[in-house]
C-alpha cells in the first residue's frame, strides 16, 4: 500500500498550521506594536500628552492610566495573555480614542485618524472572537 497521498497531505498539513500559527502571532505583535510605542512615547513626552488630553476635557490626571494600558494591554496581547478580556478593552479603548479625539471630520487627517482607530478596533473584537492561538500564555495554560 502506497502512503505517498497520506503523507504528504500530513506534510502539506503541518506547514499550513505552522504558517497559520505564525501569523497569528506576527499579527498580535503588529496590532499590538503601535499600543507598546505610543505609551512608551507619552512617558517620553509626559507634560505634552497631559495638554493634549486636558484640550480635549479629559483629565490629565488619567494620563497613567493611559500609558499602562497601552503598555500593559500591548504587551498581554504580544504575550497572549487573557487575550480576549484585553483585546475587547482595548477594542472599547480604540474606540473611545477615535470619538474623542479624531472627530473633526472637516480635516482628513483626523478622519484618517479616526477611521484607523475604528480598524485597529475591529483587529482587536476579531482577537476577541478567535483568541490568541497555539503560540500564546492563554494556550498553555489549563482552562
């Protein structure tokens, strides 16, 4: 009997999990990225976003709480860790962001802004709905 078929269908199998385990991960690092950077920019330029914020009515004093939820919430999705309660905050804090801060819909670049805050929303609700995958904290550890 001739296993060539079943091994290679196993072969071609293997290589589709790994890609596909790849790019989940490739794609909690991207989506998660841009969250790491601008908190860490925000601690760089800390007298500057508290302005920023107050100009738009929302309390300086809520500046930490920014950063460490850029920071910490990028770095669980990179780890994947509670990856869906993380990614839906971060889906709401997107959000929350786009409509506070990018309505201005008379210049461009705020609707730039806006409409990309609403994208980076749906990368975090599909995370939600699929979860981190194989190479992620939540995988190995018991449900």
């Amino acid at each position: 009997m001739d296993n060539a078929p079943s091994n290679a269908t196993a072969s071609i199998n293997s290589r589709n999990a790994a890609l596909e385990n790849f790019t989940e991960l490739a794609g909690r690092v991207l989506l998660a990225s841009l969250f790491s950077l601008s908190g860490l920019s925000k601690l760089g330029a800390y007298s500057a976003t508290a302005a920023y914020m107050s100009a738009f009515g929302v309390p300086a004093t809520l500046l930490p709480a920014v950063i460490a939820t850029e920071v910490l919430g990028s770095l669980a999705i990179i780890l994947g860790w509670q990856t869906r309660a993380v990614a839906g905050c971060l889906a709401a804090y997107s959000l929350l962001t786009a409509v506070t801060f990018h309505i201005n819909f008379g210049d461009q670049i705020q609707v730039m802004m806006f409409l990309k805050n609403v994208s980076i929303a749906g990368g975090f609700l599909l995370l939600v709905a699929n979860g981190a995958g194989p190479l992620s904290i939540d995988r190995r550890l018991p449900q």
